[in-house]
C-alpha cells in the first residue's frame, strides 16, 4: 500500500500525540503520518474537517510539500546572553550555517557537569564575541 493508516485514541496513544504535536489541538479527530524518512507529518487541525481536507493533506504529502512536524521547544525572541540558544527549529539555521564556525554545547538542565561547566562556557562565549563568524552556542 502507499499509505497505510492506524487510527488510535488519543488517551492510550498521549505519547505518539505530543510526539506530532497534536496533544493539545483541541479536535477529536488528528491525522498524522510516518514518512519512509521516519519523519513525522501532522495535518494542521482545521475547524471543518472534511474529506477534501484529508484529501489535499494526502495529495500534499505525496508531492512532498508538507514539512515535517520537529519537536522542539520555543525559540527565544531575542538571544540574550553571551550563550546562542539553539532549539530544533533554530538548528540548521544556527549550527549548520556554513558562513559560520559553532561550538555547540548538548546539555540538559539537571546535569551536574553542565552546571559546573555553564559558567566557564559563558566566559568563553564572552571572550570569543567579537569573532563574527564564530558562534557559541548550547542546545537543551
């Protein structure tokens, strides 16, 4: 088949929902898709959901128009310390940019070795500011 479907209820299945984004929509019905790349792809909750709008949503995914739905957290409005924050959507835009130079730090906030070493990464990030193509960055 080119497309096989699961339908699942949305209490035994909270995971898989926060997983494409859509455990907050507010709709009875959601619709998401595993890509053969293992990307997920939801389609937007609509207020009339249709046949047509499962339609143009399927036809969308086959040509490859739909962008896959990243779970990550919000992106800060503005950068405010010495320290990039780099989120999954901010990801390639930042760490893959290719007219720049990054130091990337993966932490996680409870981490005993992260804490210890934050306020030397940020000094380092201090020091290395007025190098424009250089980017000091963590991702959470």
């Amino acid at each position: 088949p080119e497309i096989t479907f699961a339908v699942a209820d949305d209490e035994t299945n909270a995971k898989l929902m926060e997983d494409f984004g859509l455990s907050d929509s507010g709709e009875e019905i959601n619709i998401g898709i595993f890509g053969a790349d293992n990307k997920k792809y939801r389609m937007e909750p609509t207020e009339e959901f249709d046949t047509e709008e499962i339609i143009e949503f399927l036809k969308k995914f086959k040509k490859g128009k739909l962008k896959p739905h990243i779970k990550s957290q919000r992106a800060p409005k503005k950068q405010t310390g010495p320290v990039t924050v780099v989120v999954a959507n901010t990801f390639n835009e930042i760490v893959l940019n290719p007219k720049k130079d990054v130091l990337i730090e993966l932490y996680a906030p409870w981490c005993g070795h992260c804490k210890k070493l934050e306020p030397i990464y940020a000094e380092l990030a201090k020091k290395f500011k007025s190098e424009k193509n250089l980017v000091i960055a963590k991702l959470d």
